[in-house]
C-alpha cells in the first residue's frame, strides 16, 4: 500500500481530505441570476412529468415521456420511434457542441448556474443556512461539541437533505411512465420493482454528493472542468482577479496611514468566505472556480463599502486583464462572442438543430420493411404464373387509424393478395387497415406471368388513403425459375 508521502505531487498532496466549506450568504446580480437558474431548473426537472399534451385517444397525454414498454419517446407534439434514434443522436451533439459554444462564449457559465451537481449543492446550502443559520453559525456548530441542539439541528437538516433526495429520484422515474398512474402505484406498492431501485440509487446518491461531497465532485470526479480547461486560453472569459490593481493588500486603516502603498485589496476575504467551493480567487486561475462570480458580488460590495471602484474582481479575459493593467478600455463580451471559434460552434450548433427541424417537418408517418421468404423461393402455379411470398411490416406513426394501400412497381402484369383473401380476388393495389401508433404485419403474395429474367428488382410501396398519399417504399427481388426449369 502507498504510503501518504507517495501520494504526493511537485506542487503538494495529489488529494486532499476534505475541509468543511460554508459559504456565507451574499447578495448581487449574479446571486440574483443563480437565483433564478436554480428556480427555472428545477422547476423543470420536477415539474415537466406533469404536463398534459393531448394526442389524441391513442397516445399517452403525457408532454415529455420515454414509454419504454412501446419504445417510443414523446416530447410535446414529436414522437421518436425506435428508428428514428438519431434525432436523439443530434439531440446529443447538439448539447455537447452547446457546451463548447457557452465555453467558448462565456467561460464555465454551465458549470457555475446550470450544472446539476451546482444547482442542487446551491439548494443543499440554503438548507443549511435555513437550520444552521450562516457562516459563521454553522462553523461554530460543525466544530462544538455534540449538544441537544446540534443534534436536533442535524436530524432536521439530515431529513430535509433526505426528503429533497427522494423527491429528485422520484421526479426522474415519472418521465419513464405516467406520472399520476405511477405516483398512486408507488405510494401502493404496486410499481415495478425497478421503479423501487431507481428512486432508491437516485435518492442515495443525491443525498451523498448533494449533501456531503458537494465541491469533491467538481474538483475530483467531474471529467468537464478538465476538458474546459484544455479549452481555454487568454481569450477566454474567466471570473479574474485584477493583481495588478488589488496589490499588495491591506487593510483601510494600513492604506489611510501609508497612503499609495497599497492596493483596492483590503484582505477581507470575503470573496473566499461567499466561495461555493472554498477557493480563493486571487490565487488566480484554478480547476476548482465554477466562475458562479459570487466573488465578484461580495467584492462588488466591499469596494462599494469602501468607496473604491467595483471591478477588482470581474469576468474578463486575461488579455483585456493586460489591456486594463496598461490603461486601455477592454471589450470583453464584443471579443469573446465575436471570435472565430465561437463563431464555428454556433454555426455547427445551427446547422445541426436546422437540419433536424426540417427533417421532423419532411419525415412520412409511414415505414414499410419487406422480407423476401426463402422457403421456398418460389411457386409455380398451375396457370404458369410464378407466385412469391413476402412478409410486410408497415409501421403507422401517427395516432389515429389510417387506410393505406399496397401496391408493386416495377413489375408488369404482376398481382397480389394477403393471406386473408384469395387468388381469384388478386389486384394490382390492395387496402388495408392500420391501427393507430402501431406495427402492422402483412403476409403478401406476388404473382407474375413465367416469362421474364430470372431475377427482377421491383418495388413494393405503401400510400396513405387519408388525405395524405406520402408513403414509403422498399426495393425487393422477384424470383422465377431458370430458363429450362
């Protein structure tokens, strides 16, 4: 076993055992803004199993909904069907290039108001702050002895953690079914057992990396801070400190005494103790800052205090950092949304989201597959005329019944009939009913006179009867005896 002096690096320990962190409670833009991203998010997440959407009779009339058991996924009025997955496939890329825009566009602004693990160690803090009280209570509380209080305080705080992790696993299971259907099967025991385990890992793990590991899930588990670190450059938008400006530090009463000797940095530490992960932000640059810029809102508010200018800590980029230092006005957001990289990102980004949206508006509600039956390859009848057996499959993606008709193309003189009719009621096109949101299969019999090619490619097609004749066709082989046979 490695020994703790292995275990480390140039620059100190390759992992550090976890410091207690309380972030004391500020107010500011960017609070405000973290405010609403949290409120808008889950109010998503725990709200959107609960949307009605009519489709019809036919189909589930819930809005967002991935019904396992049909293999279908509905949001709002798109259905996906088995298929049909690379819509979910450029659903994907279209987030992980999402990701790289907002990287390149406004730094780590995913990481700082919309990660999960951010949005629900935010809530978890309030909580805190709600029983414990703020910074400086929870510290005296986490160091002192176990009293009556603490314990109390611990058990609500505890249950609280609990019943937000429970709701959060419970709120992921309803988009797998109907959520008031689900709800009472929960509550009565009658759930799928799955149902069960899902709530369960889900509430376990929220309630650990939520409530305990908190920061450690940024700075140790989490693979995106390292990805975007790669990606970033001096053009990048970063929460920064202004060295330049802030040094060397010292109090208000040291800069009156020794006027210009010091910097705007007063050494309050606030800009530590509002920090979500426990970093201090004049260290400068470092894997641990979500950039959530609550240090630029107590910052904001001590220069205010103080009468200095705000800015000492801000979102720029280390160049408009340089250009700021040597007495030039920057143009931060100019800059960084204007540059080339962001630029390709958003153009990938729309390229692929145009490209789906008009795929979904040409899409055909129909799908035909055909299999050409082996055994045996062909029959001859007593006309003369040369039978083959195929298997259909037409598949009706809309949510009402339709009336399509079955026809060949490609093949002269030919006729068919389906298992339920007989060779004396053959045609050219047959009709048949299909019902709604379903896979309908068609045994099809294909006759055609002896004379010919062997082998002949012809097409069977599907068209609907309902208004809207767009179908969809698949190209067989017709087979006949060798001549001489």
């Amino acid at each position: 076993m490695a020994s703790p002096e292995d275990l480390t690096g140039e620059n100190g320990p390759l992992y550090a055992a976890r410091k207690g962190v309380y972030p004391k409670k500020v107010d500011g833009p960017f609070r405000r803004f973290k405010w609403s991203v949290m409120f808008v998010t889950l109010a998503i997440y725990y709200g959107t199993p609960w949307i009605r959407w009519d489709r019809g009779p036919y189909a589930p009339d819930q809005a967002v909904l991935v019904d396992l058991a049909h293999r279908r996924f509905f949001m709002f009025q798109i259905e996906i069907w088995p298929h049909e997955f690379y819509y979910v496939a450029g659903l994907l890329i279209m987030a992980g290039i999402g990701l790289f825009l907002v990287t390149s566009a406004v730094g780590r602004a995913w990481c700082g108001y919309a990660c999960p693990q951010t949005v629900w160690t935010d809530l978890f803090q309030h909580v805190d702050r709600l029983v414990d009280g703020d910074r400086n209570a929870q510290i005296r509380l986490a160091n002192g002895p176990w009293t009556f209080e603490k314990l109390v305080k611990r058990t609500i705080k505890y249950g609280i953690y609990l019943a937000v992790a429970f709701w959060t696993g419970g709120a992921w299971i309803m988009y797998f079914a109907d959520a008031p259907t689900l709800t009472a099967d929960f509550w009565t025991g009658q759930a799928a057992p799955v149902a069960y385990g899902t709530v369960a890992v889900l509430t376990a793990t929220t309630f650990v990396f939520g409530g305990f590991m908190r920061e450690q899930v940024c700075i140790y588990m989490c693979p995106w801070p390292r990805i975007q670190t790669a990606m970033m450059d001096e053009k990048s938008l970063l929460v920064t400190y202004k060295d330049w400006r802030g040094e060397p530090r010292g109090s208000t009463k040291k800069a009156q005494t020794h006027p210009g000797a010091f910097g705007d940095c007063i050494d309050c530490n606030q800009c530590v103790a509002v920090c979500p992960t426990g970093i201090d932000i004049r260290e400068g640059p470092q894997i641990g800052c979500i950039t959530c810029a609550l240090c630029i809102d107590a910052c904001d508010g001590v220069m205010k205090q103080v009468g200095r200018p705000r800015g000492l800590i801000d979102y720029c980029t280390l160049d408009d950092a340089a250009i700021e230092k040597s007495g030039g006005i920057a143009q931060t957001v100019r800059k960084t949304l204007s540059r080339p990289r962001t630029l390709i990102y958003l153009g990938i980004w729309t390229a692929i989201g145009a490209a789906m949206i008009f795929s979904l508006g040409q899409r055909t509600r129909l799908d035909l597959a055909v299999q050409h039956e082996r055994s045996p390859l062909y029959v001859q009848l007593s006309d003369g005329h040369i039978r083959n057996n195929y298997t259909l499959k037409v598949r009706n993606m809309e949510t009402r019944p339709r009336r399509v008709a079955i026809a060949v193309d490609g093949l002269p003189d030919a006729r068919l009939w389906t298992e339920a009719g007989t060779r004396e009621r053959a045609s050219q096109h047959l009709e048949i009913a299909l019902a709604p949101d379903s896979v309908t299969r068609v045994k099809l019999f294909v006759a055609a006179p002896s004379a010919g090619p062997e082998r002949q490619d012809f097409a069977i097609a599907v068209r609907g009867l309902d208004g809207d004749p767009r179908g969809d066709s698949d190209i067989i082989q017709f087979d006949r005896p060798e001549a001489g046979q």
